[in-house]
C-alpha cells in the first residue's frame, strides 16, 4: 500500500518525541561519522561500541607491541 504526500507525512500516534532533545547527538556527527555493522554472533558478545572500542584498542595495543622497534606506529 502506498500512502500518499499528504498521508505519509503525518507522524503516527505511536511516535512520541515529547521527551527528545534536539542535537544531542550534533557535536558527534559534525565530529565525523563511521557506522560499523556488525555480523549477529559478534553482536551478541559486543553488546555496545564502548566494549567494541575496548576490544579493538586492545587488539592495536598487541599488534603494536609485534612490530619490530624500527616499525613502531
């Protein structure tokens, strides 16, 4: 079914924004965006990009401390 102009650009009764604020998230997304999808079994051991950014700076901490000293990043 294909709602027309004036139809699909009513807000549904079952969204509710009262409780948004505006640009909250504003100061992030000028800083610069990188969305990551993440396949269902890592999903479910990273639960949020907190414990993913641990992991993956963990995982640059070791690789760092396998290159030879006059590779050093």
């Amino acid at each position: 079914m294909r709602l027309s102009n004036s139809e699909s650009d009513e807000m549904r009764p079952e969204y509710d924004f009262s409780a948004g604020v505006r640009g909250k998230h504003q100061e992030q997304y000028d800083a610069g965006t990188n969305v990551v999808l993440l396949d269902a079994d890592v999903a479910k051991v990273f639960k949020d990009s907190e414990s993913v950014n641990r992991a993956l700076r963990l995982l640059l901490d070791l690789a760092k401390s396998q290159l030879p000293p006059d590779r050093a990043a």
